[in-house]
DNA sequence: ACCCAGGCGGGCG
DNA sequence: CGCCCGCATGGG
C-alpha cells in the first residue's frame, strides 16, 4: 500500500501516454483499476482517492518481488515526483492554474523505451482510440505467447519479430502507412541502435539519435523521450499542443515548430515536459482553439 | 458526404 | 532552411 497526495489513476492512465494504448482501465465500486502487462508479468493497480490523497494497492501474477514491484509501480506513475513543486513552476498564469484544477493528480509516465517507440511510430496522424486498436492487434498478431501464473498472455510484440515480418502482415493490422516505419524502426533497434543506450544520453543527442532513424520525426522523438525515458526537458508538439500554445501564449499567432519549442525551454525548463502534458489534455478537454 | 486525428518523408522554391 | 503535399483508416 502506498499513500501519496496529487495522483489520479485515471488521468494519468487515460491521457495519452503509452498506458493507455496497451493496458485495461475500469472502475469498481469507486475505486479505478488499471491492469497491465510487462516483460516479466501481468500487474493491476487499485487507486481510491479520499480527500486529497490517493491510497494505491497492487498485485501481479509473474516474476517479481515484493519489492521488485513496489518499485516498478513507484517509477512506472512518477510516483516520487514532487508535484507540489512542479505545480509551483508552472502555474505562472491563468491558464496553466486552471489546467492544474482541472488534471489535479496527472502524472508523467515512465514506460519500457522499445514499448513506447512503438506507440508512438504508430500515433503519429492518428486518433487515440484507433492507436489503442492498432497496439491491440499487433500484440495478438506478433505478441509471443507466455506463460504467466499458469495464464497464457501475449507479450508485447518485439523488434526482433517486427523486423522480420511482412509489411503486409503488418498492415493486416490496421497500421495503414505507417507499416514501413514500424518495420524499419524495428530493424534499426534489432542493429545498429540500442535503445537502452539513450538513457545515459543528455536530451539533445537523444533526440538526434532518434531523429536518425526512418518514421521518427521531431514530435515522436519527444514523446519518446518523455515516456519512455522521462526526460522533463521534452516538449512534444502536436496539433492540440501547438494551437494551446499559440491560443494561450501567442494571442492566437501562428508559431513555427521551432519558436514553439524555443518558447517552451525558456518558460518552463527543465519541466517542460509536465506542461506539455497540462496542455495536451486541458486543449483536448475544452478544443481549445478547434 | 466531410473533417479530423499525440506526423513524417519527400520534393520543391 | 521553410512550405506543401500525399499518405491509410475509422470515428464523429
């Protein structure tokens, strides 16, 4: 059981990060459950929320440890982030104050780097609930079948397998044309680039890294670098981001990718990340600006 | 029918 | 560099 202020399951599940393209979210009896599967087995998370505070309980089925799971579930919802200090940063205006009112308890994620290159080569010109189907049929068509607890489960499909499979296999999916990006994103990961290379690397040359590989651009690899990593530096701009920003910031001004990124850095810099998910949300909540 | 979605690569000026 | 285009698919 752990005990902490400013956690929502639910945002933090449901916001559009990786959790919510491969894991199962409901509710009982008023408290959310969220269940997942990782390389080494299948875990839910329980949440009840009274007063401020949010009491999380978790079991699993698969090789982990008491405290191999305590563990993973404190990194996996940034559950030691300091919200109360990240909130102090970026509630500098009115906008960003209500934002925070509004996601209170929204958390940055911290998931398996492969898992979530994938989610999001697969995001990019596409809507969440078709991500989440395409994620879905991809794992049962590519996914290995383990054994977890006694239970078959497919795991998440890996480089190794995409690299080699057929494009139209691939497309069979629903990935439209996005299939060469996966298969050869998956190739570059199976030689040449170690993903978990990048995690020793600062911000910038993480970024160039990626921006190396075929299907991966400038708005991808900050995702990548923000969920997949956790590099608070990372500002993602998509068209919910960048038209919040120019609504908000620019009284409506159209700003170049580049200005919207030069403009984050320098208002909320190391935590740029955090904003960039306030945004997001908040803009999809009210389509700002749409 | 039409518009849009957590964009990217390629081709052009 | 910046700009514009096509790209597959499905939901509102």
């Amino acid at each position: 059981m752990i005990s902490v202020r400013n956690f929502s399951l639910g945002l933090t599940s449901l916001s559009g990060q990786p959790l919510n393209f491969c894991s199962d979210y409901r509710v009982e009896c008023r408290c959310e459950v969220l269940t997942y599967t990782t390389a080494i087995g299948v875990v839910t998370v329980r949440a009840l929320r009274s007063g401020g505070s949010s009491r999380i309980s978790y079991s699993y089925e698969g090789k982990y440890t008491e405290s191999g799971i305590r563990h993973e579930v404190i990194r996996r919802f940034g559950l030691r982030d300091d919200m109360e200090r990240i909130y102090a940063v970026l509630n500098t205006d009115r906008y960003m104050d209500a934002a925070i009112g509004n996601l209170n308890g929204l958390r940055i994620t911290e998931n398996d780097p492969w898992e979530t290159t994938l989610c999001f080569v697969v995001s990019q010109f596409n809507n969440i609930k078709r991500i989440r189907r395409i994620i879905g049929r991809l794992t049962e068509r590519f996914g290995e079948e383990v054994e977890l607890a006694g239970r078959a489960v497919k795991s998440f499909p890996s480089p190794e397998t995409l690299a080699s499979a057929e494009l139209s296999e691939i497309r069979k999916c629903g990935t439209g044309f996005r299939d060469r990006y996966i298969k050869k994103v998956a190739q570059a990961c199976t030689s040449g680039v170690d993903l978990a290379d990048l995690a020793d690397m600062d911000y910038h040359t993480a970024k160039e890294r990626l921006l190396g590989l075929y299907g991966i651009g400038d708005k991808v690899a900050d995702c990548i670098l923000l969920f997949g990593y956790k590099k608070l530096e990372a500002f993602p701009v998509d068209v919910w981001v960048k038209r919040a920003v120019e609504t908000v910031y620019f009284n409506g001004r159209k700003k170049s990718i580049g200005e919207i990124h030069a403009f984050a850095e320098r208002r909320w810099e190391g935590l740029s990340g955090y904003a960039n998910q306030y945004l997001f949300c908040n803009g999809r909540m009210n389509k700002i600006g749409a």
